[in-house]
C-alpha cells in the first residue's frame, strides 16, 4: 500500500451545504498517473470519460516538444468518490502558527481551508479501483506525462466526497460549454502586436499545431515532422531545402476523402487525430515501397497518390466497422495497411504502362480496379500482374505469394 499527502486549498464554491467541495493542488504528471484511474464510457454504466484517442494525446505531447517554452495552465479534473480520501486543515496541522496577520484565504474568509489531502492506493490498481478517477483534461494529462525529456506539474482541481452522478454532471457541463476560439477573435486578441511579433507568434502558433486566421499548420506538419512520410518533400515555396516533389492537392484532396470516409475528423475538428491518420497511413505505405519513395517517379504522381488513398481508406474503413482496428492508434492504423498493401507488388510502378498517366478520375479509376485485381490475385494465389489493365507485360513475370 503506498500513500499520498499534498498541500493545496480547499474550495466550497457556493454556499449550499451539499454542494461538493474542491481541492486544489499541483502534482507531477508522472506521479499523477500513478494513481489517478478513468471510468470510460464503454466499459461502465457510470463511466463519464470518451474514447481516449491516442492521436490526440499524442499532439499533445507533440505540441510540449515543439517549443521549451509551450505550457498548457489548463488544469485536469479529477473526482474523490466518498472516503476515498482526507482532507486536513492547515490550523490542525501546525497548530503552534498564527494566521490572524495574513490573509491567506483572498477575501473568500469561509469559503477556502489550506490543509493536506491525504490518501492511499495499491500500485498497478485496476482503473475503476484506483482513488481518484479523471473526469477532464484526459488527453492532455496523458500527452503531458508521456513528455520523456521532463516531468511536468499540472494543476489539478479536484471533487471531493464526489458521487458518480456528480461526475457525470461536470463532464457534461465542461464538454458543452468548450467553443473553439472564431477566427475574427483571434485577429482580434493580436491586433495590439507590431508586425515583428505577430510573426513570431503566427509562427509559434503554427508549430505548435494551432490555427493561425486561414494558415492552417497541417501542411507545415505534413512537411516538418519527423514522424511524417512527406518530410521536407512537398511542392511548394515553403519548402526551401528539401525536394519538391509531392503536390500540395494531392494531400489536401487525401484529407478531404479521409475526413469524407469518417466524418467524425470533421464534424469533431480533430485535425491532430487527421495529421496521425493520415500520416500512419502512408508510413506503412512508404515502408512497403521504400525504393520508389521519394523518387519522380511514376509511384510519386498525383493521381497514383489519390488512387491510393482512396483505396486503402476505403480497405480501412471496412475492418475499422467490424472492430478489427483502432482508428485512433497509430500503430494499429500502420499494421493493417502494411497488411493490406503487402499484396501490391512495386513491380506494377516499375513496368510502362498502356495509358498516359493524367490527373483525371478515369485514371485514378482504372488504378484503384487495378489494385483490387493484385489484392484479389494475391488472395487466389495467382501471379501478380494476372488480369491487370495498366501494366505492359512484355516478358514472362511471375511471383509466387507464400
């Protein structure tokens, strides 16, 4: 059995004898995670948290990494069900000092007790179990705990003597009362900024993956994160060291059919969990044809690039329906698509083919039939190229699938 005592203050927000108490404190995030649990939705009729979406939580922690000096003041929230912990008063625990000189309570007098919360856990508690469950701010506390290079003190507010259905209530009071900040409002908050600064926030905006007016930072993501297939390949002025090979519309038109595919992406405004998908996606499909990435070549072209897309989104949203990937976890995403495209040999980029490749639907369809023809051959085990329409096969190509 381990145990906890933090310093912070004791908060009765009104003045209604049942209305529940807060504590506020600050912790460390890795010790946080220690014992703090969730109880999500689909795991407990009084569960109150959403699907944790890996994607998110890692922005977050993309987002602490961009900049040394990017901090997120927001506070979680926590909940202390009923005797699950103790809060002492400051005057019972150092009865010998005078508080009568200094105000320590901000003119709130009755309403705000310093003292110690005090509670205790079993290590590697199951999450229903543990003392203290997450009501808000999940994807930021796991984002920030997952920061390897510093452990991070956040601010926690938290319910004590806390009943499930008060929990419930204060997620869905927080949850329907978060409004995205309008673009005018933004021009607005900056428009005190000389120019110089206003660039240097614009720019720390971006690179910290938020929205600048209509700049949106995805495609700087797409073309600066490590973690992207596109790294310093995209066409365009920004790029000024590396190859400018990939056309702007061919990402923008893979997010707009990824966001059209599971319009959750766009009816959320998750563009972080739109970035990991999407960037996932052709990771698997850049490890699967490592010798043509990068190359002009036939593979690189726009319409392949869309044919592509589309077709393993299309692949994906099917085994997604039927429960067999997480949508939200990059990992799980590169998995099923290196599945899915270990069937389509590089051989089909290589060989010339029998139409002139333009940029046209008729185009990106004959590809996409293609491509199902190769998934099918590799099924029957058939060679690769058996009843394809693009490829000019003009010698005996054979390969046996194991």
């Amino acid at each position: 059995m381990e145990e906890r005592r933090y310093f912070g203050c004791s908060v009765r927000q009104r003045q209604d004898k049942d209305t529940v108490s807060f504590f506020v404190f600050y912790a460390r995030a890795k010790d946080i995670k220690e014992w703090i649990g969730i109880k999500r939705v689909q795991d407990s009729v009084e569960g109150t948290q959403r699907i944790l979406r890996q994607t998110r939580r890692k922005a977050i922690t993309r987002f602490i990494k961009s900049d040394s000096i990017n901090t997120i003041p927001n506070n979680i929230l926590i909940a202390f069900e009923e005797k699950k912990a103790k809060f002492t008063p400051l005057k019972d625990s150092f009865k010998n000092l005078s508080f009568e000189s200094t105000d320590f309570k901000n003119n709130c007098d009755e309403q705000i007790t310093w003292g110690f919360l005090e509670f205790s856990f079993e290590p590697n508690q199951d999450d229903h179990l543990r003392p203290a469950l997450l009501i808000d701010g999940q994807h930021r506390f796991y984002g920030i705990s997952d920061y390897e290079d510093e452990d991070l003190p956040l601010l926690i507010v938290s319910l004590i003597h806390s009943t499930p259905q008060e929990q419930a209530f204060q997620f869905i009071v927080i949850n329907n009362k978060a409004v995205r900040v309008p673009t005018e409002s933004v021009k607005s908050i900056i428009a005190h900024l000389d120019e110089k600064k206003e660039e240097e926030l614009r720019h720390r905006l971006l690179k910290a993956g938020v929205s600048y007016g209509k700049q949106s930072p995805i495609l700087r993501d797409i073309n600066d994160l490590s973690s992207s297939p596109f790294q310093n390949l995209l066409n365009w002025s920004y790029n000024k060291q590396g190859t400018k090979l990939v056309s702007l519309t061919a990402i923008e038109q893979g997010f707009r059919y990824l966001k059209a595919q599971f319009d959750f992406l766009d009816k959320d405004d998750d563009d972080d969990s739109l970035l990991e998908i999407f960037c996932a996606i052709w990771r698997a499909i850049k490890n699967n044809y490592s010798e043509l990435w990068g190359e002009d070549n036939k593979f690189m072209k726009k319409v392949n690039m869309d044919a592509m897309n589309e077709f393993i989104i299309g692949k994906l949203k099917v085994i997604w329906e039927i429960g067999v990937v997480d949508i939200f976890d990059s990992s799980s995403i590169e998995n099923q698509v290196f599945n899915i495209i270990n069937s389509l040999s590089p051989k089909f980029w290589e060989l010339e083919w029998s139409i002139k490749i333009q940029d046209n639907a008729s185009v990106r369809k004959m590809i996409k039939e293609d491509l199902q023809t190769m998934t099918n051959n590799h099924r029957m085990r058939q060679s690769w190229n058996e009843s394809l329409k693009l490829p000019i096969v003009t010698e005996n190509i054979f390969e046996d699938f194991e």
